[in-house]
C-alpha cells in the first residue's frame, strides 16, 4: 500500500486541530494517523522511517 507523504502530514496536523478526545477518537477511526513532533521535522519522512519490529515482521 503505497501512502502519500504529504497527505499523512495534513491528516496529522487535522487529528492536532480536533478539539475534542472524542474527535480525536472518531478521526483516528477514519484516517489511521496521529500527530507527531517528528513531522515538524521537513527531512523526517515518517512513512519510509517507519520501524517494524521483529515480533510483528515475522507476519509480513
């Protein structure tokens, strides 16, 4: 599944303006994303960074 970058980014700074943990809850329920401090960042791309651990590899 091939993810866009920039859309992540603008689903992440979205779930940041939900007012509520309610909105934040039903966001996450539609996206999948969640803000980080990483994203501040312009050189960190959270997709390609992205670290699977070794557990949950073996199902990959």
């Amino acid at each position: 599944m091939q993810k866009n970058l920039n859309e992540h980014r603008r689903n992440a700074e979205r779930w940041r303006l939900c007012k509520s943990k309610y909105e934040r809850k039903k966001y996450i329920s539609k996206t999948h994303v969640r803000w980080s401090e990483l994203l501040r960042l312009p050189y960190f791309n959270l997709i390609r960074f992205l670290v699977v651990d070794l557990m949950h590899n073996l199902f990959l």
